[in-house]
C-alpha cells in the first residue's frame, strides 16, 4: 500500500522556465493539500483540491501559481516562470474524506532549486 | 504574532533523557497535529487528537483545549528521535496552520 508519492524529489530550473511538480495521494485518497515549506521557514498552507475541484486555493501566490488534480492521474501544481523566490519544498498530503478533524499523510516532497 | 507557537525552537538532550516540546496556539481548533520532519526528508504524521492524551510507543501528546496548549513528550530519548517536531492545527476547514517546529538533537 504505496503511500504520498511526489515527483520529482529535486528540481532544478533557470530563471524564467516552468516547473510541474506532481502529487499522487494514498489509494483511496481523494483530497489533496499541497504546502510550502520555504528555507528557514515553517510550512505554509497553499491548495486544497478534490477530484477535478479546487476547494481552497487562499494560500497560492495571485499569479504564476496554478494546481489542478483530474479525474484521471496526480495532482499538479505547476510554476510559471519562476524566480528565485520560489526555491521551496514543496509538500503534497492526501486524506481520505474532508472535515475539521482529518488525518493528512504527507509525500516526501518535491525540492525546488531556481537558479 | 502567529496563531502557532512552539516551543523551545531548539533542544539538545543526552540519550536516555525525557524530553517536552510545547505547542501554544491562538485560535479555536477541531484538532491537532503533531509532524515528525527528519533532514533532508519528508513528514511524518505522529498523532492527531482534539482532546485528552494519546500514546504510541515513546511519545506520548496531550492537550488542553481550554488553555490552548498541548505538548509532545519523548520518554528515554534516543539519536534517532533527532528530527524537527512540528505541531500544526486544524480550524474549521481542512488546510493546517504550522508551528515553525521545535529542533531535537539526541546525543549518545
């Protein structure tokens, strides 16, 4: 039973390019949660989506930023032309239902180095 | 200020030693988290509870809703206990709001 998986677990991108980064939650896992974690810094709430749904996107940058998850395959959080700011890690936890009280397993994370 | 609180933000200790992270928070919760984030790795989900205490193996989390604090505690601490604790709350919705984690070193 295969947990969060993230890919890729590092990524190097210029100033500039896009970067995709993917998230494919538990089995039977329909929630998805993607958080920033920049250097130095605490982790940092960006998207909630459900199966084709963005249920809450109050954390993600007004632009640039953008996060999908379809019906079919993972979820995605894409970056357009990024700048060096956005040197993160970034972390995708899944759930099984929604609600107040809900475990979140995370993936291992997706590291992201702009040069 | 923010809506988590943790503390100490850094904590070094002997083996064998018992250890207390706190975790103080500003706002009403359905629950909280306590995470496990080992170097260079990924995060590791140790409790989850709104009330009361929980046990698993060495560590043990209670909280106190009516004074908003809950603490992580490590009974007979090892090196590989050395990790960042990070506690996290969830409100009415399900997106988490972090502490900026408590760093644990465990010495032989």
């Amino acid at each position: 039973n295969a947990g969060v998986m993230q890919n890729p677990r590092h990524l190097v991108r210029r100033r500039g390019q896009e970067a995709r980064l993917r998230c494919s939650p538990m089995k039977g896992h329909s929630h998805v949660y993607w958080y920033r974690q920049l250097p130095e810094e605490g982790l940092k709430f960006m998207v909630y989506l459900q199966k084709e749904n963005i249920i809450d996107e109050s954390g993600m940058p007004k632009e640039r930023f953008s996060a999908e998850f379809p019906k079919e395959g993972p979820s995605i959080l894409r970056i357009q032309q990024v700048v060096r700011g956005d040197s993160a890690a970034y972390f995708c936890a899944s759930s099984r239902t929604s609600g107040r009280a809900v475990e979140q397993f995370f993936g291992p994370g997706t590291r992201l180095t702009v040069l | 200020k923010n809506e988590v609180e943790q503390s100490p933000q850094n904590l070094t200790a002997q083996e064998g030693e018992f250890i207390t992270i706190n975790c103080s928070y500003s706002v009403g919760i359905s629950a909280l988290h306590w995470l496990q984030q080992h170097p260079g790795g990924g995060i590791v989900s140790l409790f989850m509870l709104s009330s009361g205490k929980k046990k698993h193996g060495r560590l043990i989390a209670t909280i106190n809703i009516q004074e908003k604090h809950s603490s992580l505690h490590i009974t007979a601490s090892h090196p590989r206990d050395s990790a960042v604790y990070i506690c996290a709350v969830s409100l009415n919705t399900d997106k988490l709001i972090f502490g900026t984690g408590t760093r644990l070193q465990v010495f032989p």
